[in-house]
C-alpha cells in the first residue's frame, strides 16, 4: 500500500522549503509532490519514503496533515503511455479526483499515483486490462 500525506499549509513563502528542509534533516526521500491551493491555505501531497516517521516529525512540528491510501500504476516512459490506463479509466466510468507523477523510473516506466473514490473498482478495473497497481516495497516506499 502506498500513502499520501496531506499537509497543509498557509499561503505564505518559504512552507514548502521548512517542510522539506524538515524531512531532509531526518533522512525521509520525497519520492512525489503536489501542490495546490486557495486564497486562504494551501495543500501539500506528498509520498516519501517512510510515511509514518515523516507524519510523526511533520506533528512534532506541529503541522496539520492527513494520511490518505493512493493507487500508483506503472506506465510506458514514451508519448502516450498514460493513455490506455485513461481510456480504461473513461470506460469503466471512474472518476479521477487528482492525480500526479513520482519522481521514480525504472525500467522504462513512468509511475503516475491516481485518487479515485471507488478504488476496488479502479483496482478491479486495471487488472481486467492486464495493469496491476505498484506496490510500495517495489517503489521502495515503507
């Protein structure tokens, strides 16, 4: 299972650069990151390499947060690799709330993390297409 955590953030300079300086100084990996925001606040996804030391540190620190679960699937690293997972994802009528990419490559593979709402489906839905969602011992993530 891989975890994404959810931190959020006030819209003002340099939250992104203590967070990550935080993480950096207790030896976790950002493996992924996302930001968005508001106005008012803003929301940092990220995945590393140690979820919960990084959530433990994060609320010593006195950041407000979530840990939520999050599917990665494995993609061709060439133009349109992405593209069949979409379209399965289109037939089988699943939504995407958000998605974005891991910095990792392997083998010629791009990793793309996807947050659906109805999971077993998307997760039932890949497999039908001969797509197994990645594991996080195989993206090295605890």
């Amino acid at each position: 299972m891989v975890y994404q955590i959810s931190v959020f953030l006030e819209n003002r300079a340099g939250q992104f650069a203590e967070i990550t300086g935080i993480l950096a100084e207790n030896g976790i990996d950002l493996r992924a990151v996302s930001i968005a925001e508001t106005a008012d606040y803003g929301v940092l996804r990220i995945i590393v390499d140690n979820a919960e030391k990084a959530t433990s540190i994060l609320m010593q620190h006195g950041y407000l947060m979530s840990m939520t679960p999050v599917q990665v699937v494995a993609v061709p690293d060439q133009p349109g690799g992405i593209a069949p997972v979409l379209a399965a994802l289109a037939e089988g009528n699943i939504d995407i709330e958000y998605m974005y990419s891991l910095f990792t490559h392997i083998e010629g593979k791009a990793y793309i993390v996807f947050r659906v709402a109805e999971t077993e489906r998307f997760v039932a839905l890949l497999q039908s297409y001969g797509l197994t969602p990645s594991t996080g011992e195989e993206l090295g993530i605890r």
